[in-house]
C-alpha cells in the first residue's frame, strides 16, 4: 500500500562547500541514525542530504519536479520534501538520498532549477549544526501485521503503530527509556505519522537489519509501556 508519511527526527548536520551549486546552502546528516550505532554516511549511496530551498513550495510542485527530473535524465534517487528548525530560523529544503554519486549533487541542483525550484543563496553555516527536521513523502509499505509495517522498498525501515500521539519530548523521553530497557538487537527510532483509509495513525519509524515480526512487536510492546498514561 502506498501511504502520506510524515517524519520528525533531530538531526546533526554540517554545511558542505565543494560539490554544490555555486553559493547554494547544502547540509549533510553527519549521523543519519543515532540509534543505529554502527552504520554511519560513507559513501554517497548512504548519505542524507538537504537542498535548502529559497521559499516554501507545494509538495505536489517538489514531486512534480523531481519526477519530471527523473524521467529526463534517468537518474535513481530518493527525495522528500523537509522542514529544518535550527534555534529560530525555519529553512525550506528537499531531503535526498541513495545518490549513485556525490558529484551528482549540483546537476540534480541544476536539474531543479530548469524545473523552476531555486535554493537559498548565499547564507553562510559553518560548523556542526542541530536542526530538528520533519520530512514529508510517499511510500509503498508492506502490512506484516495490522499495525506493523516495512518498507517495500527497504527493508532495513519498518513503522509500527502505537496507541497516542507523542510530542517531541515525550517521544525523545520514551525512546532513551525503551533503549535503557531493551537487550535485543540495535535499532533507530524516529516519531512519524500516516494516513491509511482516512485514517491517521501515530508510528515509530525503526531502523534496524533485523526485522522479523516478533522483534518489532517486543519493540512496539515495550514502547507502549512506557508512554505516559
């Protein structure tokens, strides 16, 4: 099934300077999951990037876009529309990954702008950045059970539904007291949210390479238990 997915995480990010459209503001993920000790960005297929915008734009004109682009020039990437928050600053940014290579980047800047989506020029960040981030996109999802999900595309990302709405705090203070409780294999968490036959429902996003169906439901189970009442 194909689902509306929203996406809020924290992010450590920096500022790239070669690669890059001329004066644009591009920004790396330094550790896409935090959770997930062991992997980390090392090449460009694993890299998480934001193209920061210079307006907000529709979701539909970003996807209209980038499937435009796509279809021209055969290239194979992921991107979403996102949202960064760094102190009082709010950006407008398209949030790639799985690029076949880093020197990609600019022509696929390029490739926006004859789209007619222009980027923020000019402003300088320097250093590690935290930018809390909501990344909004499509994904095609395999049911495993009724309230547990993976990625068709990937199945190191599964979605399990719990039973209320967490806020950013809460969500930050549930996970480290569910990593503090688990003794089972590695795993990242994020908050997000989708919508499935007029309904929304509120998931963890977890990545891990074990996903079997009891793994996730030990994960759902102790998540549950330590949310507030």
């Amino acid at each position: 099934m194909e689902v509306f997915v929203n996406l809020t995480k924290n992010d450590t990010v920096v500022a790239l300077e070669e690669k890059i459209l001329a004066g644009s503001l591009v920004f790396e993920s330094l550790n896409p999951f935090p959770g997930y000790y062991h992997e980390l960005p090392t090449d460009a297929g694993s890299m998480y990037l934001y193209l920061v915008l210079d307006k907000q734009y529709p979701l539909e004109y970003i996807l209209r876009a980038t499937q435009n682009i796509e279809k021209k020039y055969k290239w194979n990437f992921d991107a979403g529309k996102a949202y960064l928050t760094i102190g009082s600053t709010s950006l407008d940014a398209i949030r790639l990954r799985h690029l076949p290579e880093t020197d990609l980047v600019e022509k696929i800047q390029e490739a926006y702008l004859g789209q007619g989506v222009s980027f923020l020029m000019n402003k300088k960040l320097k250093g590690r950045i935290e930018a809390h981030a909501k990344i909004v996109k499509f994904l095609m999802l395999e049911e495993l059970t009724n309230d547990i999900f993976l990625n068709a595309d990937d199945s190191t990302f599964a979605y399990i539904v719990i039973s209320r709405y967490l806020n950013s705090e809460e969500f930050n203070q549930v996970f480290m007291d569910v990593k503090y409780n688990w003794e089972g294999h590695e795993f990242d968490a994020a908050r997000a949210s989708f919508y499935k036959d007029g309904k929304l429902y509120e998931v963890v996003r977890v990545r891990s390479d074990k996903m079997d169906v009891e793994y996730l439901k030990e994960i759902q189970k102790l998540f549950e238990a330590k949310m507030p009442k």
